[in-house]
C-alpha cells in the first residue's frame, strides 16, 4: 500500500472517529463519546480544568448532557495533519440543543483542537481542546417531538476502514 493510499486511509478514520463523538453526543450517550478516547485522554473545554482519563471524561460528560433535551452537534471543515501514528485535526463545532427546563435553543460555536494517536484497535482521541467562540439562546416557536429512540447505535463505535 502507497503512503499516500495509507495516509487518506487514516484521514477517513479520523473523520469517522469525530463523527462517532459528535453522533454520541447527539444520542446523550457519554459513555459512547467517552469511547472515542485514548485511555489517559485529556478533555479540555470552556477553558476550565482538563478532564483526564476515559473513565473521567464520561463520568463529567454524564453530568453535562443530563439536564439537556437533545443536542445537534455538528462537526465541519476538517482539518487534519497524519504524521505516523498521530495525529493533529481542528474543526468547527455548532451545537444547537434545548435544556429540559427551557423553552427557547440554546446555541454554542466554536473549535476542537485534536491530538490523536493510533491505538490498539484504531485511532482515538489522545487530546480535545474545545476554544469557544460564542454561546447563548435562541428565541425559539417550533414543535417539540417525543424523546427519540434511534435504530442505529453504530456499536461499537468507531467502524473503522480496514485496508486488509
């Protein structure tokens, strides 16, 4: 295999691993989310103190997404740079979600700075540093549905691409 055919390779997988984390947090499921990390990866976020370590980071993630209704994260215009066995990506994060006690959306914007590196059983997520760059509410008039119950959980996550 080409270096060039091995590098999109893993740029594809990269892709597929911020997807799972973004796909995760919009079933609320920390735990999936969680899975996207490295054993000892590092959460930072809102520039408050890191989250270290998988089962940290879940048990933190738990306590966030619990009091919100639902979540749409979106994550676009990657950028990734494969150097081996790690790697550097950035994107831009729009989060659309309804707080269970609210009536109007709430909406964040921003960045994740990643540190990945290939693991045992593929890439995960060493670092995720999460730069805010605007947060707050949207006046909101539509419907709300039924909490939704989704057919497809994608475990476990990520599917990775297998040259073999």
């Amino acid at each position: 295999m080409t270096t060039s055919t091995q590098r999109l390779i893993d740029e594809l997988n990269i892709q597929k691993l911020t997807a799972a984390y973004s796909h995760a947090i919009m079933r609320l499921d920390a735990w999936a989310a969680a899975a996207t990390y490295a054993e000892n990866g590092i959460l930072s976020a809102f520039y408050a103190p890191d989250i270290i370590g998988r089962q940290t980071i879940a048990e933190i993630l738990t306590t966030t997404l619990a009091p919100i209704q639902f979540i749409c994260q979106t994550a676009s215009a990657g950028v990734i740079d494969v150097d081996g066995d790690r790697a550097r990506a950035s994107w831009s994060i729009t989060e659309l979600l309804r707080f269970k006690d609210k009536e109007e959306l709430a909406c964040c914007f921003g960045l994740y700075e990643d540190v990945l590196e290939r693991c045992p059983g593929g890439w995960h997520f060493v670092s995720r540093r999460f730069v805010p760059f605007y947060r707050g509410s949207i006046p909101s008039t539509g419907k709300l549905y039924q909490q939704p119950s989704f057919k497809h959980d994608y475990t476990p996550w990520p599917l990775l691409i297998n040259p073999d």
